[in-house]
C-alpha cells in the first residue's frame, strides 16, 4: 500500500493540526466538500483556525459544523450563502469575515499554488474592497496602459488543504467528478501539506493520465471517507 494511503480520516489529519492555523477547505456549497475530513477535524478539538473556503457551507454540514463548535475564528470566503449561524456570527463580531469577489479569490489561490506573491485586479477597485481589512488602508494601485486602475490583491496559502476528489491513484494522482471540481484543484496546490477524501483508491497507474485533474506530486495523504452519502444543500421535490 501507498505512504499516501491511510486507513480513516482522522489518521489522515494525525499531526498535522494545531491551534490558530490556517486551512483551505474545497467545495462549493456542499458541492465537492470533503465532509469526512472535515468531522474528523471537529473531533479533533482544534481551535482558532483560519477557514479559506468559497462559503461555510450550510447550518449542520461542511464548515457549518465548525462554525457550531466555535472552532474557526476567521473565515476568507466569497459570500455568506444561507448559512443562519455564519451570517449571525459575522454579523455579532465573534468571527472575522473577509468577503472576496468570487474570481479575485479563486485567482488568489490559485497564485499560491503558482508560486506568484500578488496580481493586480481591476475588481473592487473604489469600493471598501481595495482597503487593507486589518489596517483600514488603502490597497496599493496602479494605472496600466489600457487607462483602468487595478487594485493589488495578494495569493493565499494554507497550512493544510482538505479537498474532496472522486477517484485518486495510491500515488496521489486526483480526478474530480463534474462540477465537484470547483475549488478543489486550486486548493490542493496552495496548500503546504494537502490531504484528499476520495471515493475510490485505485492502484498507481490506474488512471489515464489525460484524465488527471491534480497530479500526485501536490498530494500528501489520501483516504477514501468513511460516509459516501452526498448532502444535498437544497432539496426540491416536484410532481412527475
């Protein structure tokens, strides 16, 4: 068996996770959410932690449950979605929300996985968006050749990546299913250490490699989670 394979979640998170660090989480809504790595991680009692995510998921489910448990102090996310306990925690100050437009984050992560410190964006540029969150200042801009102002928008890391992949190869290798895509790819670049949930581990060769969504060489653990159950965000039931 694979160094990379490991036999449950929370064998997959052991050692990696202390208090105040700083996470990227895949998915979208509860689209392409590792939810098995991310129970383990609220069994883990780890406190203080920094979520970067598209939102927190919903009320019980994703991120919804470490918003539950008073584990993230800060959120970096695109929009608050329709999660109750996010937007009334946000709003009563007991966790700190850094809002980005949805593009300007996925670049941003996607840059820490490049390796390229910052970017100029010409989104957000006037609005409190081009302030510093923490210090109140301006954002450093710039006018290029083409006559727009651009606002400087800096990459994100993460200490750990958690990203949810629908078959993974014992060397890592990762192939998303459809749009549980999303933000999993980029993420499992921009992490320092990145740990997928799978629903299937093939042997190493297994997959084609024109198929490969995220090369092995970004993966450090997998494991194929203990629930396959997919949650649905929003049920809808009609007439036939």
């Amino acid at each position: 068996m694979s160094r990379k394979v490991y036999s449950s979640s929370a064998a997959a998170l052991d050692g990696l996770l202390h208090n105040g660090m700083t996470l990227m989480v895949g998915g979208f809504g509860l689209c392409g959410v590792p939810q098995n790595l991310v129970l383990a991680l609220r069994d883990s009692d780890v406190t203080g932690l920094t979520c970067i995510s598209n939102n927190a998921g919903v009320d019980g489910a994703g991120l919804g449950l470490l918003l539950e448990s008073r584990q993230i102090d800060t959120m970096i996310a695109s929009y608050v979605g329709e999660n109750k306990l996010f937007e009334k925690q946000m709003l009563e100050g007991t966790i700190k929300v850094e809002l980005n437009p949805q593009g300007t984050m996925a670049e941003r992560i996607r840059a820490g996985g490049a390796g390229i410190a910052a970017f100029f964006t010409p989104t957000g540029y006037g609005t409190l968006l081009a302030e510093d969150k923490d210090s109140g200042r301006p954002k450093e801009t710039r006018q290029f050749d083409d006559g727009r102002w651009y606002v400087l928008e800096e990459a994100l890391h993460a200490d750990v990546s958690l990203v949810k992949a629908w078959q993974a190869d014992e060397a890592g290798n990762l192939v998303y299913r459809m749009t549980a895509q999303n933000f999993n790819p980029p993420m499992a670049e921009a992490g320092r250490v990145t740990v997928a949930e799978v629903e299937e581990i093939l042997p190493a060769g297994s997959l084609d490699p024109h198929m490969v969504h995220t090369p092995g060489i970004y993966v450090d653990r997998i494991v194929v989670g203990e629930n396959q159950e997919k949650v649905i965000e929003r049920k809808k039931i009609r007439e036939a």
